[in-house]
C-alpha cells in the first residue's frame, strides 16, 4: 500500500481511477495544485493594478504534473484576461538570473511559479532575484515568504501530513487503500510580506490585505 501525503493530481497523473475509488494500492491526501494554480493567478491580479502580462516561471522539459498546471494555467489566464508567458529555467543560479532578466525584457507585470519540488528548494534564490528585478511574485508555500518572498497561497502542508498519518494508521488496521477515498486539501494559507512589498514599491490596499491569514511588517 501506498499512501500520498501531497499528491497535487492524483487522476490527472494516473496515480488513482478517481478520488472517490481511488481502485488500486494508492491513496491518501491531493494538495489541488492545478486549482491553486488559478487561485494564485487570481490573487496576483487583484495585487498588481492594470496588470496585463504574467511571467510563469517552469522549469526547461516537461513531465505530467507541470504540462496538467500549464493546461489549467492557461485557461484561467484567457478567463482573467491576462497574457501568460512561460519562461524556462535551468535549475542553477545561471539560468535562475537568466530567466528574470528575460522576465524583465518581455515587459512582464508579476511572476508565478510552477508547483514543483526543485523550485521549493530555490526558494531563496528565487525570492531574492523577484525583489532585485521589482517583480511581484505570489509562491505556493509560505516558505517562499519566510525568504523574503511578496506572498504566497497554498494548502496546510502540516494538516495534509496529519491526514496521511491517519490513513497510514487505517491501513496497517486493515483498511484497503481501493477502499478509503483520496482527501482533498481543506486548510489553506495566504501569508503576504509588506516588507517585500515596499521594496519593489507595491502598494497593498487594506482590503487586499484583510483576506490575509498572516501579514509580515
């Protein structure tokens, strides 16, 4: 038995039939990084007046998860009426400054990010380049903001790892992973650093600030 702790499409990526039966030996918690991607994308309009031409920052390749985020990227962009540009990266301080600096030159408003594990491992890096190049940027785990990142929305990783700890413990009980459904994520965080903010000259309304769970001064 296998059970996911943080899996951001588990049908998608055909690691179960479907949440409801996920019908083989895996199952567990989905963290719904397509959907959050388009949450992201929204909160990122609503911070940037007048913005027009969003830069996604994709490391250079493919696999499955992040061609399923792009797929689903790309139509809320056209819903939002906003341009999305994906600018590939190789995953070094070289291709990092290089990606920016390309940002900076297709006249880009704001930055996102892929959900994927090397860009969580970055996270400095990337933090600290945005604010050198004045780019707002929105991450997919708090952590990017604990670096100095602008903010971040993404599910309770804690509450995810809680979760697969209980179907761990069903399963050495006896339960079948084919019969316990996977969990969607229910906690999320929207954590927003004022600090970043002034730095690139981003002006926040209070508004836009209230739906915050935590702001950094």
């Amino acid at each position: 038995p296998i059970v996911m702790a943080n899996a951001g499409d588990p049908v998608g990526t055909g690691l179960v039939a479907s949440l409801a039966r996920p019908g083989g030996n895996v199952t567990g918690l989905a963290s719904l990084s397509p959907e959050l991607n388009t949450k992201r994308l929204e909160i990122l309009k609503d911070a940037v007046p007048k913005l027009g031409r969003v830069g996604l920052l994709r490391p250079s390749g493919h696999n499955i998860s992040w061609d399923l985020q792009i797929k689903e990227l790309m139509s809320a962009a056209v819903a939002l009426k906003l341009k999305l540009e994906e600018i590939e990266t190789q995953l070094d301080a070289k291709g990092f400054e290089s990606a920016f600096k390309t940002a900076k030159q297709r006249q880009i408003g704001a930055m996102m990010t892929i959900t994927t594990r090397p860009f969580f491992a970055e996270r400095k890096r990337i933090a600290a380049l945005a604010g050198q190049y004045r780019l707002p940027a929105i991450y997919f785990q708090k952590e990017f903001v604990d670096e100095g990142g602008l903010m971040a929305y993404g599910v309770d990783y804690d509450d995810l790892y809680r979760g697969a700890a209980v179907y761990v413990d069903k399963i050495l009980k006896g339960a079948k992973p084919a019969d316990l459904p996977v969990q969607q994520a229910t906690k999320f965080e929207f954590v927003i650093n004022l600090k970043a903010a002034k730095q690139i000259g981003l002006t926040l309304s209070p508004e836009f600030l209230s739906r915050a769970n935590r702001v950094i001064k």
